[in-house]
C-alpha cells in the first residue's frame, strides 16, 4: 500500500459523526444540519433539461480537453465577470469539480524528489488541500489567519525559510470557512512573493458567486490582470458549478490561468482518466451561458443571512461574511472555548448539527484558529435556517442566564 496514505488526517464529517455518534438528539425536535456545505437550493431547470437532451451523448467517449463550446462558454463567463479575456484552448480546461482538480493539480506541480518540498495553506482550510500536498509527498505549512481582518490569511508573516522550500500555495477566496475575500493588495503581495520564489499560486474560488455586498468578490485571474500580469505568471484559478448553479452532484467546474501550468496539467489528466461526460459537458455549457439563476440563488442567500445573522449576533460573535454560504462564530465564553461540547450539546437538546471550526483548523504557531468556532452553513431553505438560528439562540440563553 501507498505509505503517504498514513499521513491522511480523518476527514472533518468523520470526526464529527464519532463526535455524535453516542448522542441521542432531543425528538421533540425535528432534525436540522448545518453541517455539511452541500447546496441545496433547486437545481435550475435549464441544466435539467440540456441533460435530458444531450443523452445520446453516453454513447461516445469525452476527450479531456472538453469541447470547444463549453470552452467557449466559459471564457464567456470570465469575459463577463471579470472582464477578462482567457485564450480557451490553452488557458481553460473543464474538471470534474474543484475538489478533484485541486487533489491532482498538487500531482501536477510538485517534485517530491527536492528536499522539503512545501505547500503553504489557510488555516482554517478546505482538508483536500492538505490531503493534496502529503499525497504528493510534500509537507504542509500553515499560514496563520487574523481575526480582526475577518480571519483574512497573514502571508508577510510566512517566514522566508519557508518560502524558499514551497512549491505550492493554496489560495481560497471566498474563504472556507471564513468567507473572507482577498484584496488586491494582498494579491499583490502573493504574487510578488511567487515571483521571487517561484511556487506556484492555486486559487479555489468556488464561492465567488454568493456574496452579500454590491460589489462581487475580486478574483485572482482578475487581480492579475488589474496588475499587468496578462500571462497569469505561475496563477490556476479554480471555480465549480456546484455553488453557482446548485449542481452539486454535477461535478463539473473548470480551471484557467497560466498556459504553461495548462499544457502539463491536462497530459496529467489525460492518464488519470477525468474527462468530462459529454452529458455534463451540455449541462455544463447551459449554466454558465447563463446569469439570471445565479442572481436568484444570490437572493436567496442574501434573505437567509439578513435574517439569521442579526438573531445569532445578539447571543454569539458573528458577523455578515464578505461572502460564500457559511457563518464562522465564536462560542460563548460559558463554554470554555470548546467547540466540540457546543456541538454535541447543541445537537443533544435542540437536534441541530453544527461543525466544531477546530475540525477545520490544525494546530500551528502555538494554536489553532478554529478552536472555540462553529461553522454554520446555511444551504437548508430560509425557513429551516431561521429555526435553527432560533434553536441556537435559545440554547445558548439557557447556558448563560
């Protein structure tokens, strides 16, 4: 067996499920999750119907390029999100979601073979993140958060040692769990540093489209851009359907960036057999030819946190994210900071699941940064996620006063 495979940490939902596994919630509630991040407002029907009406599609194998018209369509898309102009046969490629084009881009782009090979990350983070770098044969190196900048990643504090060893850099923005954007300056600040030291920059945006304020979250491609660096310089940004079009079982997103990290990684994808069934190549061109479900969905989100957000803040420390579906809070003092009691309590008496942040966090320079946080993700209907808030305002109440 693949010894790397021992270097993997369990999953969060993993711990979670051992961490309820002996409790038995509150029946005079009915069960609520605001555990998992998995969308789960309408599918729109147009991606529905391309389906229905590309099935003779099963009948041939994919190439791993895609077809040139859903590259087509989603060098549209960043035309007119971000106002960019991405050549589509060298700079696009379609994934099977973020999630596995974040794992083999990592296969991708790191050499093992050069002594302390690193991959910096956020933390908090997204696990595969992590799971990509030790799978590659590489060692990780957590970037540290700040609180007051919504938990924003410090990357002047990443020590030079380390930068000099790093060969990757994950990038998620909208954050995970925090949904803090990046600025331009911190964009600036990264790829400077990339230049000087060569890593290359992965940027996971799959929450892009959800966000609460006029102006829509800064993108890295965009950053780039914005900075003279038209070539994209040692820059994948990586974005998903599953978010933006409520397609999570879809799997389908893309990659775009820098031609020269394009050209290997689909040779990469070629061998590891991820071609995109024709199918959801047609599902996938409809939804990203198309806006008007996107601003819909957006509207949703915006109800839900307008409502929510301001109940949970009387009792908790939380606040409106910059944008992404999730809300990142600290736990009340009466609590002792840990978030892991919070949770199983919370399920115990109101059966509501929420997420320990420190299941999605490691322990580096001296703590960890989701210690003492919960992540609520609010994916269940407006109404649902109004009586959790309620569910959670009342339990927190019965533990203070």
């Amino acid at each position: 067996m693949n010894p790397l495979l021992s270097r993997l940490q369990p999953y969060p939902f993993e711990r979670l499920r051992q961490l309820h596994a002996d409790i038995t919630p509150n029946p005079a509630y009915k069960p609520i999750s605001l555990g998992i991040g998995e969308p789960r407002h309408a599918t729109p029907q147009l991606v529905k119907d391309a389906l229905t009406a590309s099935l003779s599609g099963l009948a041939s194998y994919p190439g791993t390029l895609g077809e040139p018209k859903l590259r087509q369509a989603m060098a549209d898309w960043l035309a007119r999100r971000y106002s960019l102009k991405l050549d589509p046969a060298t700079q696009i490629l379609p994934v099977n979601g973020s999630r596995e084009a974040l794992f083999s881009l990592a296969q991708t782009v790191l050499d093992a073979s050069k002594p302390g090979a690193t991959v910096v990350c956020p933390n908090p983070f997204y696990q595969i993140y992590e799971g990509a770098a030790l799978l590659a044969g590489a060692q990780t190196w957590f970037a540290p958060s700040v609180p007051a900048r919504n938990f924003g990643i410090d990357w002047a504090a990443v020590p030079a040692e380390v930068w000099a060893k790093t060969q990757l850099v994950f990038v998620c923005s909208p954050g995970n769990p925090t949904g803090a954007v990046m600025n331009l300056a911190e964009w600036k600040l990264l790829f400077e540093l990339s230049d000087r030291y060569g890593f290359v920059i992965a940027s996971d945006e799959c929450y892009s489209e959800i966000y609460f304020r006029d102006e829509a979250p800064l993108g890295g491609l965009q950053a780039a851009s914005q900075l003279g660096r038209h070539d994209f310089k040692n820059l994948i940004s990586l974005t998903s359907l599953s978010k933006r079009s409520n397609v999570p079982g879809l799997r389908s997103g893309f990659v775009a960036g820098d031609a020269a990290l394009i050209k290997p990684f689909l040779l990469y994808r070629t061998y590891h057999g991820s071609a995109m069934s024709p199918i959801v190549q047609a599902a996938s061109t409809a939804a990203w030819g198309d806006e008007q479900h996107v601003v819909d969905n957006r509207a949703m989100y915006r109800e839900k946190f307008a409502k929510v957000t301001p109940m949970l803040s009387v009792v908790m420390d939380v606040a409106l994210p910059d944008a992404g579906f999730y809300l990142w809070a600290a736990i009340p003092e009466v609590f002792k900071g840990s978030d892991t009691a919070f949770s199983r309590e919370l399920l115990a008496l109101y059966n509501v699941v929420v997420l320990p942040g420190s299941y999605l966090a490691r322990d580096a320079q001296g703590h960890n940064p989701g210690a003492g946080r919960i992540r609520m993700a609010l994916v269940a209907e407006t109404a649902e996620c109004v009586e959790a808030a309620e569910r959670i305002v009342q339990f927190i109440q019965s533990k203070v006063h």
